[in-house]
C-alpha cells in the first residue's frame, strides 16, 4: 500500500523563502494570515490528510461508489462521509471563502497547500470539497443575495456540496450544442429538463443536500455558446426562508464504471422539470461557467502535484530499500546482497524527474494561487489587472502541464517498483489510474492548450507571457553578477528570448492560417511549461541559498536545479521543432486516408 | 466497447513490399511458405482472432483469473479454454515450430504476423501461448532427446503450455540472488524447492499438463549468477514413455492482482522437493534462460505493437464519428451540428502520432524476426552470425520501444475519446492498463536500455550498430538521385552519422566513469530507436512508390512519413542533450539528499 507523509518542508520553503507570502500577506492586508497562524494550519492539514484521508484511499478505490436504482441513491466507501463530516466540523471547507459568507478568508495559497495535501492523501475524496469550490465561485460572483444566502453559506461551511453540470452525452467541450431547457415559472423560478453526464459528486450521502449549478437554454435563446444560462438547482428544494423542502426532480440516473478515482462518483443526473434559479444574467451563463471552470482547472491542477507527491514519496521509499544488482562503478554495501537500486544511474534518472517536475511545479501552481490573492486584494486596480492577466495566462500551463506530468511521474514511479508496481498491493498502480483522469476533465490538455495559444496569447497579443518574460528578465536583473546563479541564469534568459521568437512565429503563421494555432498549440503549452519550470528552479536556487535552510537541503535544491536544466529543459528542443514545422505535416491527409 | 480488425493490408504491405519476403523465403529454401499459403495463414489468423479472441477481451478483464486455495487450482475467464483448444486445433500452436518437433516450420516473419494479431485482439489471452513460446526455445536448444521427445512436442502442438520460472519474490533483475535449490536424486531426476513469483500461465485448466522451465542452483554451485542452472518441472510427472503420472509437488500459492491483463494468471509457485530434470549442463542455467528470454523479449514488444493497433483503430472510428465543434478554417459539415473531431489539428496530432509509431514498429518488429529466420536458416554462417549480431542489437530497442510507444499510442487514443475514454464500456483504458505492464516484464526498459548500450554496444565495439549504419547507407546509395525520396535520405544519412558520433561519445566517457553508460542508457535507446523507425519510413516511401498499391495508400505512407520527419524525428535533439549531459547530474546527489 502507498503511504503519505505531508512535505511540509517544501511546502514551506515554497511559501515563505521562494515566493515570501509574509510580504505579499502584509502588502493585501491579509493580517489574519500570521506566521503563527499559517504555520498552525500547515501542522493541522498535514495531521488530518495524513490520518483521516490517506488511510482511505486504497479502500476507495477498491470498494468504489455504489448506486442503488430504486432509490437512485448513491453510497460513496466507507469513511468517506464521516471524513467529509470532520472536514466540515474543522471548518476546512470555508478555509479560503470570504469571511462575508462564513469563511475564514485565508489566502488562496494557502488553500492551495491544503488542497495539495488532500488530493495526495486521497484524490477521490478530494472530489467532493472540490466541485464545492467551483460552485461557490460562481454563486460569489453572479449568485442574488438570496442565493448567497441559501446556497452559497451551507457550501462554505461544508453542510452541502456543489456540483457543475454541464457536459451531456452528445456534447463536451462544445457546450453551444448543449440541449437541456429551462422553462420560466410564474414565481421567478424554471423548471430544468436535460439530461448532463460526467457530474462529479452528483449524488452521494456525504451531506442532506446538493446544490447543482446547471447550464440550460431558455426558450428564448439564440443557437450556440451565446444562448447559455446558468441556473442553481438544489437536490431538495429550498423555501424562501432557507428550510429544506420536498425532493426536487433531478435524480441520479446511473454511475460510470471507470478506469481510477473509484471513490469519486461520476453520474448520470436526469432533470425532469426540477426547480432552479437563473444565476446571474439571462443568455451569459458561459461567462460565469468560466468562473467556476477556472477555479477547478487551477484545483485539477493541483490534483496532479498531489499524486505526483504521493508518487514521489513511495518511489524514493522503496528505491532506498529494495536491493538488486551491484553499482556499475563497484558495491557501495559490500555486507549486503546487492545495493539498493537508488545507486543505478537510470533509476537516478526517473527519481529526479519525478522530484525535479513535482517541486518545480509546486513553484508554478502556488504562484498562480498567489496571483489570485493579488488580484482579488490588491489595493491598486492596475496590480490587480496585471495579476489577472497573468494568471489567465499560466492557468492552462499549469493544468495541463501539471496532470501531464502526473501521468509522468506516477508512470516513472511505477517503473521504479519494476514488475511490483504492477501489482495493487504496492498501491503504485492505482496512483497512475487515478492520475489519468486528470488530462481529460475540466477540459482536455488540447483544450487547455487551444485557450493558451487563442485566448490567452493571439486575443491579448501575448500580453500574459510579456509579464512572464518581465519576471524572468527582473529575476536576471536582480541576480546579474551572481556566480552561484550564473549557470542558470544565462539558459533561462536565452530560452525566454526563444519562447518570445517562437509565439511571434507562431503568430505570423497563424495570420495566414487559422489552423496554425491549433497545430502548434500542445508543443507550445509543453515549451512554455517548461520554461516556467526553469525559472521556478533558478528562483528555487536563489531562495535556498538566501534562506536559512539547512546545507543538504540548499545542496539537493541545487543538484536538482541542475539535473532539471542538463536533461528535461532540453525536452524544449524537441518541441520547438515540432512548433516550427507548421500545420502541413498535420494536415495534409485526408480524413479517408488515415485508414480502413 | 473496443473492436478489432486485423490490418491485412499493411501487414501485407509490410511482408511483400518493405521486407520482399518472397525473396528472402526463396533464398533460405523456406518453399512451404509460398505467397498462397502465407495469404491462407494470413486470412485464417485474421478470422481466427477477429471471431474468436476479440470478443473474450472485454470480458476476460471484467472477470479475470479466480484461483481456488483448497485445490490451488486457477481458473481463467469463461471462453479462454474453448479458444485456446481451438487455436491448437487449427495448429496455431506450432506454427513456425521445427517440423522435428511437430511443428508447421513457417517463418519466425510469418509468425510475428500471428502473434500481432492474437495480442491486438486479446493480449491477456496471448500470454498462455506465448510463454511456451520461451520452453520451446530453450528445450530445442538445450534439451535431451528424451525432454524434446517428452515436453517439446506437447508444447508445440498445443496440448500442453509452458512457462519461465526465474523471478523470486527478493530477486528479478538480479538473478544472481536466486535461492531455489536443486537436490539430485538417483535416478538423474532431481528434487526442486522455492518460491517463484510472477509466473505467467503458472496454473490454469487450458490444458492438462503444464511444463515449468525452472532456475535454480546445485548443492555444489558457485555463488552469484555463474551458479544457476535450468530444469524442466511438469506439473504432472511423466514417465519414461511419455505417460501422464502422479501430481508433482509444485503449487500455485496465490494469483497476484494486477492492473491490467486481468485474463492472464499471475502467479505464486511453490516448489516442494518437486521432480524436475536437468536442462543443459549444471550451472550454464543463465545461457539457456537468455535463449528463452530473447524470445520472450520480441514476443512482449509484439504485445505493444498489437494494444497501439487496437487504439489506433479505435480512436481514428471515434475521431471520425464523434462531432464536436467547427474546424479553425471554416466548417466542413456545414449541414452538421458540428464537424468530426478529426478535422482539429490537435486531435490529427494524436492520431498521427499513433499511427506513425505503430506502422513504423511494426517493421522495426518484422525486420527483427525476419532476421531470426535468416540466423536460423542460411546456408553461409557468415550471413547467420551477422544476422544474429544485428537481431541481438535490435531486441532491446525492439522491446523497449514498441512497449514504451504503446504506454503512449494508448494514452494517445484514449485521449482522443475525451472524458469517454476514461469510462471502462469504451474499451480504451483497458487498453492502457493492459499496456502498462509490456515496460516492466521481461526486463524493464531500464534493463532493455542497459543491454543496449552494455552488451550489444560497448562489448561488441558496436558491431550491431555498424550494421544498422551500413543498412542506411545502402538503402541512401540505392536511392541516390532519387527526387521522391531526397526529403528523407538527407535527414537520415545526418542521424545516422549524428548516432554513431553520439555512441562513440558514450562509450569514450564510459572508459572513464562506468556511470556514464547506465547514465545514457535509456535516452540512447530512444534516440536509437527513433532513427530505426526513420530508417522504416523511408524504406516505406521508397516501397510504396515501388509498388502497386493504390494511389490512396501511397499517399498515406508519404504523409505520415513527412509528418514523422517533422514532428516526431525532432525527439532525437532532446535524447541528444540528455546523452551529453553525461552522468554528473543524475549522480551528484548523494541517496540521503534526495529526501525525507
């Protein structure tokens, strides 16, 4: 079975010497947010991830979701709802929500940390506080005061949780052709009739009542995208002043038999006339889709460090312990059998990748969360635009390159338990299929990397990646002359000038070619990951030596460093190669001749 | 649910255009292989697998293996019987098996065809023939007249299976740690004891009698792997004339739970002073078990081949299907409500790749195997000792890559599905998770990468590669001048100068730091790898042209060979770096750093 050890270390070097949140805290006025304070939730998440949530994970993934047809009712394994019940009574749900609708207002990095440690210690679980998030987002910004108060308090405070309902059978990431209806009542109320498929934590016992945000059509609505509405609708409905009332008509039709995330159900919910709540402005629900999506893009983001971690932590474990094989340059345990495997130079390889990808995307997802306090905080409304765009910009990195790398590294770590990895005891398996939902919902990598070469690059003319290329040029700035970062410093600088020439490339070709854009776009997500990545471990270099971290951990941060830029930076070349080769190779062949 | 048809036309292609079998089949004297029947062979096995196999692949991993503690039998997924009595029945069993022996004496090249075929329609159900495939190696080459006599003949045709008893539960890759012991008796038999894990097809009702191919070591062996020696170990003991006797003492103790191939039986064996028989001479074990083991390591790299054709097809019928929004230059099926995924350039990405690095394995596998048929079967010994180097210097990257692109080809096609894809009633994550273990068993690509560059390289001053090289500058100068193919030839004469200079590299750094082999090792794979499929592709251009297949198929070769030039070729740059980083970033950190 894998175990889970929180790595509060690096999630503290991360916060306070890499991206120094006690400044940033200080700047927002996030006074709540002390060292003491901040520290003591640390301590608190790791105690609960670790002894409430990570015990379950295997026995939700072999026990899985169960749906009962008479009743429609589904029963997530055992333990989860009493876990959701302490989750709730530790007021973990409302860590990050503002204070207006009973959170505790902490800063988004922080929830990061959290939801970090949760996604490692149990990623189904971990599921229903997250499709929560998304629906408090979209209530937060768009919901009526009623609506904030009847829906969006019991979300905060964990007595309901939130579902999206928004893809159905014949329609995914192309929401225009979506066919369920709203039909206006007298009452200022609809009636919702469709049926949606993919909704994570549709039903389940964990908590009395769930309140579904739902994308419909009026029957006044023009064709596509732009005739979208989004509706609240709870799973019982709720009276004016708040009390539960009868069973709505939206039901659980079925559950989905998947590859991982056993524990997360994943159903069918049929809505027959169920009573909803138009939120926000009729024919604009995609605006406010996008509100919720983008949180949950950043949270399945998240998920991907979480397994990546708890991958990590397991592969380092038994490549210390497991003996096989002498070290090619002579036994470094001459009293034993043989070495432990770690000595073997590709196995070196695999762990380093896994450390190297994990701890520089920890840098990559945190700041994101950081630019979120900033945009949501800052006193100056230009800090909070640039913030905005910023974030924007690296939202579909790092959801994309996040979950991808999770596919990487719980697929080195398997590797590292050889033919063990393969079997379900060693629990090694189950992380890469759980992992492997994590590029395909919330929108696929090719999705994500459509909105970073379309709306996130060619709309803005690349406004998000200039204030990326910004920070890396003050970082250089800030160390010119710095022998120690030297070596660092100069590749970062030449690939920040190859990415700005490639997405100019990219662009020109595009003016000509639409299908330029999309020919490119996953090799240019990989490229600018990448060197995302790269500035994040020459930042984490810079922090460790000014910090007063110990020598081994200074030493490991900087071999790492190393280890990154000599062999996975290059992986650069390779996309860039492909970028530059255009649309033709793509689409040059016939749709007929592909095949019989 | 996944369907499979069997690719005729490219195997066809593959066989008569690319390697010109027919001229080889005349040269080696192999005149039962006449291009009529080897078109009945083709066409039966296409039915076969089609009809028989294909439909029991869902269910078998639905239901998987059941193993009986009281009677430690094991009994595979319903219909898995009935089909393999058939497959003997027809004579598949035997099929490129000596005529000696029972056998039909058709070509390894032939039987490769087969095999694809059997693993795409149902991997898990392949393994039961495969690994008598190994027993029959090593028991025509190593065994007395009486065990051909007595166990070879049942396994070729088909009433009995074998198996490969090497792994102990402390011991995989280092063999040398074995602990299973052989004591003699007097009447030349002698007694087995240990415990063997990961046995394929260890126990089952296919068949009644099963024959274990057994390391172990003498009372008087050496120490470490220059003291094992082989034993056969039927499962029933057989008498002198060949009667089926009493139940020997060797037990299945338990059947592992895997990720995938949930229709092949994995299991524990229990050897209890079982009878067993000398195979080869005493403590020449390892020699005889390589013999096996090169078979078994083409076989599994056949199974990657076979997952990456089953997901190709799939995912190219879904693409084709399933519509969901509008090309990026304008509608294509303006009377749809959206168009076919495949027009996305994104989506063509994916299936390009597939489909490259499957038509490409699939030549890289069948030159390899026709190779074993010119080592086995030519007059001059000095063209089967170069036949024998250069197939030895393949089957690592053979292995490794075919299974490495599978992992990959199955995430491709599963990826193409979207979130469907993650649903088991698709098909395409069984795909994935049968995909998962071709990396790991009979030697991890870490294992592969480190024959490659130690044994097949460094030892042999790379006289497999020279051959390679010699192959590419032959096919260059053939086609000197030749316009249709100059987009090709001069990118490839340049890798293949690039990849000898990066080898000589590899091994100068070697005489100084043994490290540095292990550190290039599995980068140096896939960059090999890499240029043999380019190798392929032009040869496919060069054959099609050469043809007479339709202007549709020409076409189609050409452009995946220009897209795999443009888009997947460019991996190499990265491999290259990673190569020349050399082992100082992967070994500085020393194994207490690297964590808590």
């Amino acid at each position: 079975m894998s175990t889970y050890k929180a790595p509060l270390d690096d999630l503290r070097f991360a916060l306070y010497d890499v991206l120094d949140v006690e400044k940033q805290f200080a700047a927002l006025g996030q006074d709540e947010a002390s060292r003491d304070i901040v520290d003591a939730v640390l301590d608190e998440a790791a105690r609960f991830t670790e002894t409430v949530l990570a015990p379950l994970n295997a026995i939700g993934d072999e026990v899985g979701c169960t749906f009962d047809k008479d009743s429609a009712e589904v029963t997530p394994p055992p333990g989860f709802k009493e876990a959701f019940q302490q989750f709730a009574e530790g007021g973990w749900t409302g860590l990050t929500a503002s204070p207006d609708h009973g959170g505790q207002g902490m800063p988004a990095v922080l929830g990061y940390a959290l939801t970090e440690m949760v996604d490692a210690a149990n990623l189904a679980w971990g599921n229903f506080p997250m499709l929560s998030h998304g629906a408090v987002e979209a209530l937060k910004h768009y919901g009526t005061d009623w609506q904030k108060e009847t829906f969006l308090k019991p979300l905060v405070d964990g007595r309901w949780t939130g579902t999206m309902c928004l893809t159905e059978p014949h329609c995914g990431t192309d929401l225009g052709l979506l066919r369920t209806r709203a039909e206006p009542n007298d009452d200022g109320s609809y009636n919702i009739s469709g049926t949606k498929i993919f909704i994570t934590a549709g039903e389940h016992d964990l908590v009395p009542n769930i309140v579904h945000l739902v994308l419909a059509k009026l029957p006044d609505a023009p064709p596509g995208p732009k005739g979208i509405s989004l509706f609240v609708v709870p799973k019982f409905k709720v009276g004016q002043d708040g009390t539960i009332g009868e069973r709505n008509t939206v039901r659980c039709g079925s559950i989905e038999h998947k590859m991982g995330i056993h524990g997360s159900v994943t159903c069918v919910m049929n809505f027959d006339g169920a009573q909803g709540y138009l939120v926000g402005e009729p024919h604009r629900g995609l605006q406010a889709m996008f509100v919720m999506m983008n949180s949950a893009r950043l949270g399945v983001g998240v998920q991907g460090i979480g397994l990546s971690e708890r991958a990590w932590q397991n592969a380092l474990r038994y490549s210390r312990e497991r003996l096989q094989s002498r070290s090619l340059s002579g036994p470094k345990l001459p009293d034993k059998p043989a070495d432990p495997i770690i000595v073997h130079p590709d196995v070196r390889r695999m762990l380093l990748t896994v450390k190297s990808l994990l701890e520089g995307s920890r840098l990559m997802a945190m700041h994101a969360y950081s630019l979120l306090d900033v945009a949501h905080g800052a006193g100056d409304p230009a800090e909070r635009e640039k913030a905005e765009t910023l974030v924007s910009f690296l939202t579909p990195i790092s959801k994309a390159c996040q979950t991808e790398w999770s596919v990487e590294n719980t697929y080195h770590a398997l590797q590292c338990f050889g033919g063990h990895g393969y079997i379900r005891e060693h629990g090694m398996e189950q992380l890469a299929r759980d992992a492997r939902i994590t590029t395909l919902y919330e929108g696929t990598t090719g999705i994500q990397s459509l909105d970073l070469v379309g709306r996130k690059t060619a709309s803005t003319q690349g406004a998000g990646l200039k204030l990326f290329i910004g920070m890396i040029e003050e970082f250089a700035k800030a160390h010119e002359g710095d022998a120690a970062l030297a070596e660092f410093i100069a590749p970062l600088q030449a690939k920040a000038g190859e990415w700005a020439q490639l997405t100019t490339g990219m662009l020109q070709r595009a003016a000509n070619n639409p299908e330029e854009l999309g020919a490119a776009s996953t090799d240019y997500l990989f490229y600018s990951g990448y060197v995302v990545l790269a500035y994040w471990w020459a930042r984490s270099v810079a922090a460790a030596n000014a910090s007063a971290q110990n020598e081994a951990f200074r030493q490991a941060k900087l071999e790492t460093a190393r280890f990154y830029y000599a062999r996975i930076l290059p992986r650069t070349l390779a996309h860039k190669a492909a970028i530059e080769a255009g649309a033709e190779p793509l689409m040059a062949m016939a749709a007929e001749r592909f095949g019989a």
